[in-house]
C-alpha cells in the first residue's frame, strides 16, 4: 500500500493522529518511514518559523521543521553558527533531535541534544508536553536520540555559539595506515575542536586505513581578512541514475588511489568555504544518483576506544574480505556518551560507509555488525536499513530503560515507524 505525507504549517493539528512525524528526509534508511499498517507521516517542513533568539544567552526557540539551512541563512550572517552540525546542512531542528545528530567537533562540544534546552512535543495520548533537564526529565533523556518515537517534536529550544568569522581555517594531511590515523586523530584532537578524515577501505596489508586527516576550526578575522561573507557555491547535479559499473570494485579502487595520490604536499593548510569543510556532499547536487538504480544504504558504528587500533583493523578487513567497495569512508573520533538513552556516539572511533545496495548486503551488514558486536561497539540508527533486531539488543544495554520510559507515555505504541518495526518489534 502507499504512503501518504501530510504537510501543514500547524504541526499542533497536523501530529494529532499520524504514527511519525519526517524533516526532509535524509535519514539513510526507514526511520522517518511509517509502518506498513499506517503509512501516513507527519511532514514537519513548512512548519520552519523562528519563535524566539536571546543574544544574550545565544539561545534559539524554532519551530521542528526549520532547517539548518534555513538557521544559517538567518543567524551565520550576524556572526551565529550551530554548535553541533552533522554532515549536511539539510536537516531539521526535529530530525536533529530525534537522530541526536553529531559532528566533527564530537570529542570537544559532544552531540546536538548536549547543547538542547527543552522540547515541546506532542506525546500519544495526544497532551502537549515541554520537557527538559528539569522538567520531565525522563521524556526528554528519552526523545534525545529516540528517532521520534516518543512524541512528534514541536519546537526545540537550544543554544548557538559565536563564531569570529564564516572562513574555516582548515590542515589536511596525507596519513599512511590505521594505526598512523588513530595515533594522528588522537594528536589533532588535543589542538584543534574539528577533526575527521576520509580513508581508503579497499587498501590492505602496511597500507590499510590510509587516507586524508582534515583538522579545522573557525578562522579568526585576521586570517579571514578581505574575504567577504562566503557565498552560496554552485552545485553541479548528477544528472541521471549511473550504471552499477561505475561504483563497481575496480572503479572505486582507481578512485581511491587517485585521492590518496593526488594529496601533494604531504600537508596542506589554508582558509576555506565552510561548506567545503562542513557539508562537502551538499556540494553535489543528487549525488546518490551515482549508485545506480538500487541505491545506497550508509552504515556507521562506533569502535570503543578500548579496542584500540586491532579493533579497528578487524573491522576494516570484514570489510575487505567482502568486496565492501565505498568510496566515501569517513573516520571520526567520538568523545563522552551523551545525554540520550539511544544516542550513537560513545569514546572510540567512528566509522561511516556508503555501501551501493547489492545482493549482498544484508550479509555484509550482518558480518559487519557481528565485528562491531564482538568489540563491544554499535551502530547509529539515523543511517541503518539492515541491521537485525537481535543485533541491535546486544548492542545497546540501553535500550530496556528506554523502552520503559516510552511505554509509560506511549502504553499502546501509537507511535512507531517502520525501523521500529524492524529493530524493535513494534507491530507492524
């Protein structure tokens, strides 16, 4: 049966009777999908106003379906930047919370929800409910990270942070293997508050992990002197469905060699837009056209720091052995857990794929999660569409309080969505 998405500037009446509310629907998988029962969704879009700005407390109050595009445009201006920004720019203040969204700054200002003050939302017996750390505070630890199953998400207050320029000041650095990146992201992380890189998951042997080490931070007026406030940069699109071929093994493997090559001077430092640092596949307009008519599903987990680099290495040769092609790895140190019982992040290091969907990959998902499972890590839920129920159970030791605090507010699970149908077991 088809879905249908419901779009209102009033979310108040828009939420009263729909099993989940979507943003602008860049989850990689089926979180913001609803079950196949009642495939209606509440879409938050046009319900994208500011309410209230203190620049005083740099605190914002704003309806769930503004944008992180939509606050830049306002705020980056006047000298005002989220403190916790994902990937992408094109993601609401709602899909923020409920994915409680992280970044390259997570080992110094942690996750989105960190930085949140209260959320007004409408909980399944169908009460308009604010709460926070103070207020209702078992809801709230609840909703941070809880992928909008225990309310459809309203307004979010939280705070921003001044930047002294819209320039990043940004080093990259050619890194020769695994252990080499730890050790370099470890040392980065000491100076500098965004760390990240890309890294080559096809190479193997002394040379597997290698890959390009990104350190930035906001560049401060001097180093931005002349440059004027950065302008939208033009977006080439992909413009149809690519043939399977073209992410195919070989190609993957001569692309990555080219990137790792072609990084000359060994390290390189300048000023540079911040969407080249902070949303560089925002640049390409429908990149996912690129895997073909299938798609791609993105799968990222988190190692535990005490697994150190032989963790690390053992995931990438799962990954390796099963022919996982991904021209996009991206690899992130991750700081203290956070506030949400089901946030992603815990001390270790991130690893993000996009995988080009084939007939295997449920069997690389599931060989992957039982790496990720034997080294005691998990995997974020905002870009799953394969991992099985009973992996994610042993995964997130979590997940019973969590369950508990969403049954006393939601007893007959009203709201749910098809991962939860998936991971959770919630009826169908």
């Amino acid at each position: 049966m088809p879905g249908r998405e419901l779009r209102s500037e009033d979310l108040r009446e828009l939420t009263r009777d729909v099993p989940i509310s979507r943003g602008l629907g860049r989850s990689y998988g089926d979180a913001s999908l609803p079950p196949p029962s009642r495939p209606i969704a509440a879409n938050t879009t046009l319900a994208n106003r500011f309410l209230s700005f203190d620049p005083e407390t740099l605190t914002v109050r704003a309806e769930a379906g503004l944008s992180l595009v939509g606050l830049h445009a306002v705020l980056l201006p006047r000298g005002y930047f989220v403190k916790v920004s994902p990937g992408t720019q094109f993601v609401t203040l709602g899909g923020a919370v409920a994915a409680d969204i992280h970044g390259k700054n997570h080992h110094v200002a942690g996750c989105f929800g960190a930085h949140v003050k209260s959320v007004t939302l409408r909980v399944a017996d169908g009460r308009i409910v604010t709460c926070s750390r103070e207020s209702e505070s078992d809801l709230f630890r609840a909703t941070i990270g809880g992928m909008g199953l225990t309310g459809h998400i309203l307004e979010v207050e939280f705070g921003m942070q001044r930047v002294s320029s819209p320039w990043i000041l940004q080093e990259s650095e050619q890194i020769p293997n695994i252990d080499a990146f730890l050790e370099a992201l470890d040392a980065a992380a000491r100076d500098w508050p965004c760390t990240m890189g890309w890294i080559d998951c096809l190479a193997r042997g002394r040379s597997m992990g290698r890959g390009i080490l990104i350190r930035g931070r906001w560049a401060t007026a001097a180093e931005a002197a002349g440059r004027p406030f950065p302008k939208p940069r033009l977006r080439p699109t992909v413009p149809f469905e690519m043939p399977e071929l073209v992410l195919s093994w070989p190609t993957v493997r001569l692309f990555n060699e080219g990137l790792y090559r072609q990084h000359i001077p060994r390290v390189r430092r300048g000023v540079v837009h911040p969407h080249a640092f902070w949303y560089p596949l925002d640049e390409i307009k429908d990149w996912n056209l690129l895997y073909g008519r299938r798609g791609l599903t993105q799968y990222q987990c988190v190692i535990p720091r005490a697994a150190g680099s032989r963790g690390v290495r053992a995931f990438l040769e799962v990954l390796t052995a099963r022919g996982g092609a991904s021209f996009l790895a991206v690899i992130k140190d991750c700081g203290a857990e956070g506030l949400g019982l089901l946030s992603f992040p815990m001390p270790g290091t991130s690893i993000a794929l996009d995988i080009a969907i084939r007939d295997d990959t449920q069997a690389l998902v599931d060989a992957l999660n039982g790496r990720v499972l034997a080294e005691g890590g998990r995997v974020y839920l905002a870009k799953d569409n394969f991992t099985r129920a009973e992996h994610f159970r042993l995964m997130e030791p979590r997940l019973a309080e969590w369950q508990r605090i969403r049954r006393a507010w939601d007893p007959d699970l009203k709201l749910r969505s098809a991962q939860s149908v998936r991971v959770l077991g919630d009826p169908a």
